[in-house]
C-alpha cells in the first residue's frame, strides 16, 4: 500500500458511505439496531455521530504524528470525545449528521493529503497496542475502522426498511 492508494480508498470509503446516508429514512435515524439483550444498541445517527467524531479524532492525530513520529497517538473505547458524541448523536437530524460526517471526511482527506510513501513505514507510538507501522494506525483507525461502520450502518437501513 503506498499514500495514494490510502487516500483512494479513503476517499471510496467516504463515497461508499455518503451513499448509505442517503439510503436512510429520517424516521427511522433514531430506531437502534436489533441486538441481543445485554449488547449496546446503536442507531443509524449513533454510527454517523461516531464516524463523524473519528474521522476529525484522526485526522489531528495523523497530522500529530506527522509532525512527530515520537508522539503517542490512539485512544480507547472510553475516550471522553468519543463518548461525549456518541451520546448526543440522539438530538441530531439527519441533515445535521450528514453536514458533520461530510466535513469531518472532509478534514481527515485534507490530513491525509499530506501523507507520503516515506511517511507508512514509519513506527508508531500507539497508546493501546504499542509500537507498530502507520500502516497499520491507518487499517484500523482510518480504513478499517470506516469499513466496518459503513457495514453497520448498511445492515441498520436494511434492518429499518
């Protein structure tokens, strides 16, 4: 994988989810998915309000990092921006969610426009696994980590028609 392959399937990512947003009923934003009692329940706006947060969480940790590879960057499940957003995804509209998600794909595109082939094999200081190439930050935190919300929200509108 070199830096123009990430920004491309970045970029496909972001299309590929713009175009599931559009899939959504306004009605249904808030109706959460259907989970086994006991397993937390997300609704299609909790899925576009957590990729909104992540998308901007990462960017300004890429660029972070870029700027200092010594930098300590990553973050757990219980990170207070994370869940702070996570929280207030129920008081938001679809539009209002779309714009966020849009400009958030927006600031990490710009992020990563700044990433070069030199720039993936440097090691990281990731605070939950450790030291391990940028490549792998970018699989899990970037690409990755937009995959599987993208399949989340896919099952959700499908779950919700």
């Amino acid at each position: 994988m070199n830096a123009d392959e990430v920004r491309r399937r970045n970029g496909e990512l972001d299309d590929h989810l713009l175009s599931i947003v559009d899939l959504i009923d306004p009605r249904r934003l808030h109706v959460p998915e259907q989970k086994p009692e006991g397993v937390e329940a997300w609704s299609a706006a909790t899925v576009l309000a957590h990729v909104a947060e992540f998308s901007r969480f990462f960017a300004t940790e890429l660029r972070r990092l870029l700027a200092d590879p010594a930098v300590a960057v990553g973050r757990t499940h219980e990170h207070p921006e994370r869940l702070a957003a996570v929280a207030a995804a129920g008081s938001r509209s679809l539009d209002e969610l779309r714009a966020e998600v849009t400009a958030a794909f927006a600031n990490l595109a710009a992020a990563l426009d700044a990433l070069e082939d030199d720039h993936l094999a440097v090691r990281t200081n990731n605070r939950r696994y450790g030291p391990e190439p940028l490549t792998a930050f970018l699989d899990r935190y970037v690409l990755g980590h937009k995959q599987g919300h993208a399949q989340q929200l896919a099952d959700l509108v499908k779950e919700t028609r």
